[in-house]
C-alpha cells in the first residue's frame, strides 16, 4: 500500500501535499504516522477532502502541516 505525494505548495510555515492511494485505508496509516512524527501540541495536521475518484481506482485527499510548532 503506496500513498503518491504531491507537494502543491509550501511556505517557510506550512506544507500542502495532495495524497493518493490505491485504497483508504493507506492514506489513514500514512496520516498516523504524520501524526505520530509531529506532536500535535503545537503542529497543526489536517488531512481533508478524502475521496474516491470516480473511476473507483484511486483515492485522493488534501494534506496540511505546520512546519514548526513555534
């Protein structure tokens, strides 16, 4: 199970990738483990807009993450 990122923009603050997946429940264990990496006391992570395209092949979803806590 691969999730393909695509970094579609990124700041000295945030990062915004677009993710996508043969299958949800790849791009639930990748979120985890963002989470898991960036303690979430003082990095904002949101994964949004999860969705099957309609071919049924792919899933997609919009990540973000602060790059510091500061």
């Amino acid at each position: 199970m691969t999730v393909v990122r695509i970094r579609t923009s990124a700041t000295h603050r945030s990062v915004n990738e677009h993710w996508t997946s043969s299958n949800r429940e790849a791009i639930d264990q990748e979120f985890a483990s963002e989470q898991r990496a960036y303690p979430t006391g003082g990095y904002g992570i949101s994964i949004r807009d999860v969705r099957q395209d309609p071919t049924g092949l792919l899933w997609h979803a919009e990540f973000y993450r602060m790059t510091s806590c500061d």
